[in-house]
C-alpha cells in the first residue's frame, strides 16, 4: 500500500514536469501554430545552463535564479532569429527546421559543456526525506518538484483565466485572427508566450537533473512523451495538457513499477525487468493511439 | 403532388447552446431552382454542410432521389446525384483547368485504383471534360493551370467541374461570390439556360440574381426556415420584411 | 528521351544514373571499397525516400514515423535468420507482408486525424515499435541483433558487395518505376488532388480515406524493403533503424531533394550523405578537430532549407515546382 502511494506520487511528480514541458509547447501551438520540436533542446539548455550556474554560485536555489532568465533571453533570441519566420509556414517546414535546431543545440553543448554527461546534485537542505504520512518517508528533493510544479502550475492557471495575457492567449488559441483585431502587440506577445515556454522547459529541465542526468538528447525522448501529452488532451488546452500529464505520469512510472510483478506470473523474472519498461512506454503510445481514435483532436481539444 | 428530389424533413444541428439549424424542412424539386437567402449567421453554410454530408445533423432526415441519406458519407452522395460548387473557390491550383475537370469525370468512372496506365493520354476522362469545359466556355482555358484563371473563371471552372458527374441536383454555395456584373450576368444566363435540366439549390446573396433565377425561395433566419415561396410571395412577406428588409432593403 | 539530355537536369539525373549503376566498377578501378558502402546506403535509402514522397510529396501526408518500416522490414528478416530460417525466399515476402499489414493497420487509424494529430500520431506508433524493439531481450533489445544475410541459393550471393549493391539499384528502379507510373494514374491524380484540397475531393464523390490508406500501404510495404535491404547491407538490426531521428532525416532526405517529384528523393538522399561525409572533413580542414562538429553547421542548414529552399535540389535544377 505504502509502496503504491509512493509510486503515485513519482507518478506525479514526473506528470508535473511533464506538464511544463508541455505547457509550453501546447500554447506556442495553439496560439503560433507552430509546431516546435526544439522545445527539448530548451529542456536540455535549461539542465546545462543551470549546471553551469550552480556551479558558479555554489547554490542550487541561486543557480536555478540566475539560469531562468538566461533561458528566457534565449528563447527570446531563438523567437526573433527561427521561430518568428515559421509561424506562416506549414508545419512540415516547422518540423523541418525545429529538427534543424535539435542537431544544432545537441552540437552546441557538445561543443561547450563536452560530450561527457553532467551531474547537479540534489541541494543539501533538500537531501532527505519527509514523513508524507506518518510512518511513510519520500525523498524531499521529489517532494520540493511535487510543490513548485504544483505552484507553477496554478500560476499558469491563474495567469490565463485572470489576467489580460491570458485573455488574449486564450482568444489566440481560439481565433488567431481576433487577437489582430483587438488591437493587440501581436509579435511582442508571441515573444512573450515563447519566452515563457522556454522558462517553463528550462525549469523542468533543470529540476529534473538532480533525479535523472545532464545529457545530449536528454529533451529528445521527453519531448515526444510531451508531444503524445499535449495530442491527448487536445492542442491549445492548458486543461488537457495538465490532465494527460497526469495521465502518462502515472502510466508511466506505475507501470515501470508494478509491471514486473505482474508479468512474472507468466515469464521469467529477468524477462519480467526487461520487458516491463518498453511495455509500459509501449502503453503511453496506445493510450495515445486509442484517443486520438476515439477523438481525433484529443481531449479538450477543438473540433474541426 | 410529385415526391420532391430532395427534402429535409425537421433537420436540427445544435453547437452548443446555438441552434444553428431549427427544425427546418425544405424541398426542391426535379429541374427547379430554389433559393436559400437569408442574412449572415442565419445557418445557411451549416445547412449546405448537413445536405453534403460535412456536418452530422442532430436530429431530422434528409431524403434525396428517393433515399434516406441522413447518414451517408460525401461521396455517397455524390454518385447519387448530388453535386457542389464552393462558397470559397476551392478549385486543385496546381493542375490545369482541363484536369481539374477530367478528375470530377474520373470520379463518376469507377474506383481509382489504377495505379499504372497514364491518365494524361486517357481520353475517357479527358473527352467528357473538354465537353464539360466547353459548356461553360472556358474550353480556350483549359492547358492553364488552375491557380492561373481570373476569379470569374475560377467559379466558372467550380460549375464545370459540379457539372461533369451529370447530377439532377447542383448545390450552389454563392456562385456569384466576388464576380463583377459582367460576370455575373453571364452566369446568371449560364444557369437559367441550364434551369429545367438540372434541379438548383442556390444560396446567394445576390438578390438581382435570386429573384431572376428562382422558382421559390426560402428564407433562413437565425436557422429557422421563416418563410418559403414564389418569388412574389416573399417579396410580400411581412415576416421577411421585417427579419430582413431593414438590413439593406434589398428585397425592393 | 534525347530533348530532355539538353536541360541541365536531365544531363545531370542521366549522368547521376550512369554513375551510380556502373558504381561498383568505379569503385573498384580506383580501390575506394568504402565508397561502395556509402554508395549501397545511399540507394537504400533512396528507396525508403522515394516511398516516403507517395506520402509526404504526392500526398501531403507528413508522416513523421517512416523509419519504422526500416525496422519492420529489418526485424522480420532478423528473427527469421535468428530462427534459422535463412532463405530470402521466405524472408523477403514474410517481411514485406509485415510491413505492408502493419501500414495498413497504422494508416487505418491515423488517417482519421489531420495536421499536427497525424505528425505525432504516426510518430507515436513508430516509438511503439521502437520500444518494442529494444523490449525484445531474446533479439538483442537496445543492442539489436547480428544476423546472417538473407540466401538466394544459386541466384546471388548478398555478401558478395558488388552483387549486393546491383540487387539494390535493381529494387531502386524498381521503385522509380513504379514511382513514375503511379504519381501520373488515376491513383496518383486522387492522392495529389486530395494534398491540395480533400474536402474538394470528396465533394467530387471521391472516398479520400480508401484511397489515402492505400498509398499509405503502399508507402510501406516500399519502405519495407528497404528495412529488408539495410538488414542484409550491415548484416544487423537494431531499434535504432527506427528511432525517430531517422524518420526526421527521411523527410529531410525528401525535402532536401524535392518534394512530389520523381527524382528528389534521389538527389536528396545523395545530397544528404554527400554532407555527411564531406562537412567533417571540410570543418577539419578549418581548423583540426572542429569536423567532430559537423552537425552544429548542418542543423542551421536545414533551417534555411526550411525557410528558403522551398522546392528543393530538384527545383535548383531548373523543375518547375507543380
């Protein structure tokens, strides 16, 4: 029973990243409609960036204060130089040249961080562990992601359903020729959601280094799972986003945990281990396949 | 009286809270033109969707040559004898004006699964169409591409390529949509000279073309049917007059 | 036949031919074996390019998952050998018939969704295959499999290179061949019709989905075989074949070369390791060491490609874009 509520909650702690992962991607597709692959590598700078940092200040929570605005600033740059020219294009020009922009950051942080990968150790203060309930310990560092994802999460909440921002991002989503009309600084809001994003890849990027590795390509495979989330909850919907998170969080990590049990009824033990992890991906992927089936523009997504 | 060549019987399509289409209920007949005016937002593109099969009604029936076809996908339809032009020019740019029809005959020919004979050589599809094109004078036009045509001959192109499967009924979305007068005129002669064989449902906006054209007209408001019949009839129809004529008075 | 030799295209696409099917002499008269090897990939991959453009270039179906039938076609072969069935004349069909039920299938399911759903849904049914791959321990998982080359007994030897290397300029004509037929068929006008306008389509009493689901089959079962030969060309599959960089650097392949035209996919293929091989040693010759790096240039160079050169290498050639 413990052992389950624990594998939740790291099922809720990888959805929360996920969820700013897929944030940001949801809302540059719904408001841009651009379909923008190199939204990992901005997890990936994100990790590195604040490695850096870290390392300069000798402090976790400093490190990660400085390395934010220096991914905004590089979203920002990576809006006015590439993405800005692809918000009219098709989206296989976007794939095309956002995939472009994964072989080049990939490169560059082989070029200035080495090929070898980076590790940031989980901060002091947060190396050990809270009684969740009485009697049950989970590690403070997952728990610490548990509540800033939660916070950032009802920020973004409040930001789009309270404030004029939001107002005009959720307008976009829906009618991206109304926001023109209202008179709006289109290009310096588009700026602004890109920039956004990018914080919000970085931030999860950078939280999910001390639990996972610094490493090439490390934006590469969860973006796809970011893709999938974003797909199942419809494109543009915050709502959605946030729920198939959840949803592929807890596939995935409940999965991992319990599969292995449940297949040695029926195969070897060693067969079990290996199996379990592909099956549980593997499932992530159906869970996909069957809504889009049943609802070709995903959960909360628009109908066509 | 005869069986109409399609009807709607109490067709209903609610999004959201928004009845885009109130129980309405029309009919053409065999060889005749009826108009569908109405003001913008009155439903008239979600009703031309349910009769082509682009949107699924809520509830209601739609019948067509005797059939119920409420549920029939697009091209069903179509090789029953429903065809459409498009409100928004919607002609294949990049082929010519002569394939763009040859591919409506090709429709009409028996499944597609022809993977390796060349269709450019085939004059079974390209015979009808030149017929075609030559029917609504665009026969000079067809080696260009599509995407080169003028405006006016674009919709004409978009009749033809309606015409090519033979259909007893034309589906009109605004054919007249952003033509001059020159244009218009010539059209509005094309589709009387082509009155008595074809049957017409015709939305338009063009008043001077409905009342011209038309055996009936049925005006929609807000997705209700309020009012069906001659041409006279509706110009007297206090109802109308009201829902409309305070618009641009164009039912002078 | 001869008019067309007088425009700078049709010189260079004859020349291109020529060169490549007299390949293994050349490489063989000046001793560069290892060309040979790039020069087989190169058709190989000409052929998953060329299966992807029925799709991606006719069709306007981005299909962000072909790569998957890179390991499709490869896995079939590879755990049929692993079970000692190594006669191409049961492996080559089994594989084909895999790869073209599994498009089918795939194609059945993710025609129904449109733009971004179809990038990401085909893009999820190739990660599934991916994992299921690597979940495979008894074939290798991550680490795939070394297999023997497929046997024609009597026929032709596949280890032999040159032999191997003219099997697969075959297959690549093959494809061509029926390539050209099809873009220019009744089929080929209803896919090509359906990129540019497919509520037009369907207006004009044409089943979209049939007919879409069919290239889609088609497109694989073709993307098939060149799995099967790239299985035979390194003698080893692995879930890398498919992973989902390799299915962008298909549609990279296709758009660097041409979309919707016969012979893009072709240049494309050509251009593409043509890059990979000469941007290293290029970058080398800038300053040592830097060669290592070759991608930080290509990746910006596939923006621009994306931003400017819309039609490709075969629009540089003087094609007018359709």
């Amino acid at each position: 029973m413990d052992y389950l509520l624990l594998q939740m909650l790291n099922g809720v702690q990888l959805g929360l990243l996920m969820f700013l992962l897929a944030a940001g991607l949801t809302l540059t597709f719904g408001i841009m409609d651009l379909v923008n692959l190199a939204h990992g590598s901005l997890y990936m700078m994100g990790a590195y960036i604040a490695w850096t940092t870290i390392g300069w200040t000798d402090s976790f929570v400093l490190g990660a204060l400085l390395a934010l605005p220096v991914i905004f600033l590089l979203g920002l740059v990576v809006e006015a130089v590439v993405a800005r020219r692809l918000y009219v294009r098709n989206h296989l020009d976007q794939v095309l040249a956002t995939f472009g922009l994964i072989l080049f950051f990939n490169e560059l942080v082989r070029v200035i961080w080495g090929p070898a990968g980076k590790s940031i150790a989980v901060p002091t203060f947060l190396n050990h562990t809270v009684e969740i309930l009485p009697g049950v310990p989970y590690p403070a560092y997952r728990f610490a992601i548990i509540v800033v994802g939660a916070v950032v999460a009802v920020l973004l909440a409040w930001l789009v359903a309270r404030t004029r921002i939001g107002m005009l991002i959720r307008a976009g989503a829906s009618n991206r020729r109304m926001i023109g009309a209202l008179g709006v600084n289109i290009e310096l809001l588009f700026s602004l959601v890109f920039g956004l994003g990018a914080v919000f890849a970085g931030l999860a990027g950078l939280m999910a280094a001390p639990i996972t590795s610094v490493k090439i390509g490390m934006g590469d495979d969860i973006l796809i799972l970011a893709f999938v989330i974003i797909v199942i909850g419809g494109i543009g919907s915050i709502k959605g986003a946030f729920i198939a998170a959840m949803v592929v969080g807890q596939i995935d990590i409940v999965g991992r945990a319990f599969l292995p049990d449940l297949l040695k009824t029926f195969l070897s033990a060693s067969a079990a281990s290996s199996a379990a992890p592909a099956i549980s991906q593997v499932l992530v992927y159906i869970v996909m396949a069957g809504v889009l089936v049943w609802r070709p523009t995903g959960l909360f997504g628009q109908r066509q | 009286m005869t069986v109409p060549l399609l009807s709607t019987d109490r067709l209903v399509k609610r999004y959201g809270g928004l009845l885009a289409t109130d129980n309405v209920s029309i009919d053409v007949a065999s060889g005749e033109i009826h108009a569908l005016i109405g003001p913008n937002g009155a439903g008239k593109t979600t009703l031309v969707g349910q009769l082509t099969g682009n949107v699924a009604p809520d509830s209601g029936t739609i019948r067509f040559a005797g059939q119920d076809i409420t549920r029939l996908p697009t091209h069903r339809r179509v090789h029953l004898g429903l065809a459409r032009s498009f409100q928004i020019t919607s002609v294949l740019g990049e082929f010519t004006a002569l394939e763009n029809v040859a591919l409506a005959v090709q429709a009409h020919a028996g499944h597609s699964f022809r993977f390796l004979r060349d269709v450019r050589g085939d004059e079974s599809l390209r015979g009808p169409a030149r017929h075609c094109l030559e029917e609504v004078g665009l026969d000079a036009r067809a080696g260009m591409p599509a995407s080169a045509l003028s405006h006016g001959e674009q919709r004409q192109l978009e009749i033809a390529m309606a015409l090519a499967g033979d259909p007893s009924l034309l589906l009109l979305d605004e054919p007249m949509a952003g033509m001059g007068v020159e244009e218009s005129q010539r059209m509005i002669a094309f589709l009387r000279a082509l009155k008595g064989r074809r049957a017409m449902l015709l939305i338009e906006h063009d008043m001077d073309a409905v009342f011209q054209l038309a055996d009936r007209i049925t005006v929609l408001v807000y997705g209700r049917a309020i009012a069906s019949g001659t041409p006279a009839e509706i110009r007297a129809d206090e109802a109308v007059r009201r829902a409309y004529l305070g618009d641009d008075g164009m039912v002078a | 036949m001869i008019a067309a030799l007088r425009t700078p295209r049709g010189l260079l696409t004859a020349l291109i031919l020529l060169v490549l099917a007299v390949l293994p002499l050349l490489t063989q008269a000046f001793d560069q074996r290892y060309l040979l090897s790039v020069g087989t990939r190169i058709v190989i991959w000409s052929i998953a390019a060329v299966s992807l453009n029925m799709i991606l270039g006719y069709g306007g179906l981005v299909s962000f998952g072909h790569a998957v039938f890179f390991g499709i076609g490869g896995y079939a072969v590879g755990i049929l050998s692993a079970h000692g069935v190594s006669s191409g004349w049961i492996q080559w069909p089994v594989a084909l018939a895999v790869a073209t039920l599994w498009a089918a299938l795939i194609g059945a399911l993710s025609l129904r969704t449109r733009g971004l759903y179809f990038i990401m849904i085909t893009l999820a049914f190739a990660q599934l295959v991916y994992y299921v791959g690597g979940g495979l321990e008894a074939y290798g998982g991550d680490d795939g499999l070394n297999i023997s080359r497929s046997r024609f007994s009597g026929l032709i030897d596949l280890r032999d290179k040159p032999s191997f290397y003219w099997l697969c300029f075959a297959a690549l004509c093959g494809t061509l061949w029926f390539c050209g037929r099809f873009a220019n068929s009744r089929f080929g006008y209803v896919i090509r019709g359906a990129k540019s306008n497919d509520l037009r389509m369907m207006a004009l009493g044409f089943p979209v989905f049939r007919y879409r689901l069919a290239a889609f089959t088609i497109s694989g079962a073709f993307g098939g075989l060149a799995g099967i030969l790239l299985a035979n060309e390194g003698a080893y599959v692995s879930p890398a074949m498919m992973s989902w960089v390799k299915s962008g650097d298909l549609i990279v392949i296709v758009v660097l070369g041409g979309m919707g035209t016969l012979l893009g996919p072709l240049f494309g293929a050509i251009a593409f390791f043509a890059l990979e091989e000469s941007l290293p040693p290029l970058l080398d010759l800038l300053r040592k060491g830097w060669g290592e790096y070759w991608q930080i240039v290509f990746g910006p160079l596939l923006v621009l490609i994306a931003l400017y050169a819309r039609g490709g290498i075969d629009s540089l050639l003087g094609r007018r874009a359709p």
